[in-house]
C-alpha cells in the first residue's frame, strides 16, 4: 500500500470517531476503515478529511461528518446481497461505504457536475454502482424496489415515492424536518412501517419536486 493511503490515520479516526462513541456493527467499521474519504474531498480541504465534520464540496453541498454515514449506514442494517438507493450522492462517498456493504448501490444526485464527480470517485465499483443524475425525491423507479434508502438531505416530510420503492422488509434513513432535523428510521414490517428519531441533525436541504 503506497504511503499517501493515509491508512493509519483512517484507522485511528474509526477508533476514536465511531468504536468510542456507538457504531459497534463490525462491517460498517471495516466498510469506514477502507473507503480513502480523502479521495473524496476537494484537494485544498484533503488535509481536513480525516476530522469527525462536514466539509464543503461546491454547489452548496457538503460530504457529510464520518460520524453521520456510519451512523446511516447502521441503521439500514445492510446485507451483502441488498440493492440500495441513494439520495443526494454529492461526492460518493457515502455511496462508496453503502457499495462495501451491499449488492448494488443507484445514486441519484440532482446536480450535473457533482453527479459527474461521484460517477468519477465510484468508478473502481464498476456496475455494482449506478451514478444517475435526476431529482431523486421521485426516487428510481427503474430499479425499485430497494431493500434499503439512504437520503443525505433534508425535507419536512419523507418524499411519498421514496416509500412508494421501499421492499417489504426495507429500512429508510432520512433527515426530516425544517432548520434542526430529527434523522428518522423507517422499517417496513408485515404490521406496517415503523418509524424511530435517532438524532438531531443538520443536512443541506433537499430540493425537487417532494423536497423543501
Ligand atoms: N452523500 C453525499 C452528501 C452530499 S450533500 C456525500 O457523501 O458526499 C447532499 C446532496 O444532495 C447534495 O449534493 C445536493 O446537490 C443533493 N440533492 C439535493 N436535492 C436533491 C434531489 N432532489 N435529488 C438528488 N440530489 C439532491
């Protein structure tokens, strides 16, 4: 591994970002230690990558806190055999920790350049993950239904199409509400869909056509 992996360094932030603090789901850790999020942020911000914040990558969009995308990628529960959707891929890289985790990733990003960076960034996943460029509050139909939905901006409610793709069985994450959001768990059971507030966040909004 040559030396500018910053391996190292990734690992010691997993340890003191997410094992001390309570990401105990062991492939979400490993998922963290090997995905390079220096890779991911703009070459002025890569000394920053490995601290536990957002940083800003252009357009208004930000790669979320390490903390946040464990976090996320916890609570959907993933197995390796999962088709997943995201939305709001920004950079990738929260589309490059769900890909270590799951069969198939769709990422649907709303803004063309940024779309055309994650689709870069994710490239070394070859067709396991898809980069779509669309308003991803109408989802992506072509491909539903999802086992798991991960949505990495925010809106007062969830966006109905999004429920409308979630498979019986299927988890969505998403920050919902105005200003401070509370991070909601959707799980899809046999009685109906259960709905639980993990955190209080603060994303970037969700723009679209179901979106703020
Ligand atoms: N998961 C990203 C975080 C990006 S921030 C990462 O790891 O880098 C949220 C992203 O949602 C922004 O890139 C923004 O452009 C995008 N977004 C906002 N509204 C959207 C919509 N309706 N459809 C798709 N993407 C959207």
């Amino acid at each position: 591994m040559n030396s500018d992996d910053r391996t190292n360094e990734r690992h010691d932030s997993v340890e003191r970002q997410l094992v001390q603090r309570d990401i105990t789901d062991e492939r979400v850790l490993e998922a963290m230690r090997r995905v390079p999020r220096h890779r991911f942020v703009p070459n002025e911000l890569a000394a920053l990558a490995y601290d536990d914040r957002p940083l800003p990558i252009g357009y208004d969009a930000t790669i979320s806190q390490p903390y946040i995308v464990a976090l996320m990628a916890q609570a959907l529960a993933l197995r390796p055999t999962d088709r997943v959707l995201e939305v709001g891929a920004g950079s990738g890289y929260a589309a490059a920790v769900l890909a270590e985790l799951a069969a198939e990733v769709v990422a649907v990003e709303l803004v063309e350049p940024l779309a055309a960076l994650a689709a870069e960034h994710l490239a070394g996943y070859g067709d396991r993950v898809h980069v779509v460029c669309a308003d991803g509050t109408l989802g992506y139909p072509q491909r539903a239904p999802y086992d798991a939905i991960s949505v990495a901006a925010a809106a007062p409610e969830i966006p109905p199409p999004l429920l409308d793709q979630l498979a019986e069985g299927g988890r969505l994450v998403m920050p919902v509400g105005r200003g401070a959001e509370d991070l909601v768990l959707i799980t899809r059971t046999p009685a109906g869909d259960m709905r639980r507030s993990l955190l209080q966040v603060r994303f970037v909004p969700l723009r679209g056509r179901h979106g703020t």
